[in-house]
C-alpha cells in the first residue's frame, strides 16, 4: 500500500511537471530589454512598466508572458555583451529600452549606435522572426546641444537602417515631470511607469 502511495504521488508530480513545461512552451514571450527604468528602480517589481503591459495583456485574455530584462546601470555596451545571455530563452517580441546611461555618461554617439546594430542583429540571428521595438532616448541638455541632437538621431537612423518599430522617447509625458519621478528626477515613480507602459502599447499592441 506504501509502494502504491508513493508510486501515485510520484505519477502526480510528473504530471504537474509536464503541464508546468507545456504550459510555459505554449505562451508567446515579450522581453523587455533595458536599464534601470525598465528594472523599477526605486520600486516594486510589480510598478515596473513591463508589469504595467502584462496587466494590459491579461485583461486581454492574450497568450503573452512579459519578462523584466532590465539591469539598473546598463549601457548599450553592456547590453551587447548580455544579449546573448539574454537570448538562451524564447523570444517572439523584443523591446530595446537602452541608451539613457549612455547620454548620462556622455559616451560618443557612434558608440550607442554601433551597439544598438549589434543587440539588433543578435536578436535576428537568434530568429529572423522575432519582432523588435526599439525606444528612443533623450541625452541631458548640460551635455550641449550639438551632443543632444546626435544623440537623439541615433535611434532613428537605426530604426531605419535595421527596420524596426521605432518609438521616438521611451520616457515620453515622463521626463522632467517632477510629479512622475522620484526624488533623483531621473527615475520614474509608479504613476511615470503606467505612462511608460500607456506609451509603449500603441507600438507594442499591433504585434500581438
């Protein structure tokens, strides 16, 4: 009786672990790839835009799980050599959120946009399917409006030159908002967050 017991509960367990699997293999996955604002700084997990999104998309009653790539910190550098990592996961929507660290380090143009081609091209590589919204990014004024305005361009002429759905300023109605952002003004409060993810579902909503 013993035996049989034990036999049963192992038989349940299996079975939870195959419905877990196909479960998990049956939901199309969308993967927020950024840096801090993505993360949450500051906040809950669960006050982060990409939670903002999966809430939109279950009200929805639609097969997509959202996944919070993002790493407090991350430059598009980094985001090119963690990429890969990234990417050992399914993937059929790709959000690049990345950018903001470079125009706060005043790091060369050029450099942002040869990184962005390559997370890009990563991601083809991985599968040519995979849809890709890239955000754009806003450099601080102190850094000279020349810098500033090569900055912004960056993101759209890779949007144009690799074909990707491009949404002009990730922090769009957010940015500069002392009322939406934390007390460092550079971190988005819950509420910027909601925005954030408002903002994004109109590019987001179409590939679903």
């Amino acid at each position: 009786m013993k035996r049989e017991k034990i036999a049963k509960v192992a038989a349940l367990c299996l079975f939870l672990i195959a419905f877990n699997t196909l479960w998990a293999f049956g939901q199309n996955k969308i993967l927020m790839f950024g840096d801090s604002i993505t993360a949450g700084y500051g906040l809950g997990e669960e006050q982060a835009y990409p939670a903002f999104i999966q809430d939109k998309i279950d009200s929805l009653d639609l097969n997509y799980t959202v996944v919070n790539a993002g790493l407090s910190g991350e430059t598009t550098a980094g985001g090119a050599r963690r990429v890969d990592w990234i990417l050992q996961q399914e993937v059929d929507i790709f959000l690049i959120g990345l950018g903001g660290n470079d125009g706060l380090r005043g790091i060369d143009p050029s450099n942002t946009k040869k990184n962005l081609i390559t997370i890009i091209e990563k991601v083809r590589e991985k599968d040519s399917e995979i849809d890709i919204i890239l955000a754009g990014m806003e450099a601080p004024p102190n850094l000279g409006q020349q810098y500033t305005s090569e900055f912004r361009s960056v993101f759209r002429e890779v949007a144009n030159e690799k074909d990707v759905t491009f949404m002009p300023f990730l922090l769009e109605d957010v940015a500069g908002n002392e009322e939406l952002n934390q007390p460092d003004g550079i971190h988005p409060t819950a509420e910027g967050q909601q925005i954030i993810a408002n903002n994004i579902w109109p590019y987001l909503k179409p590939l679903l």
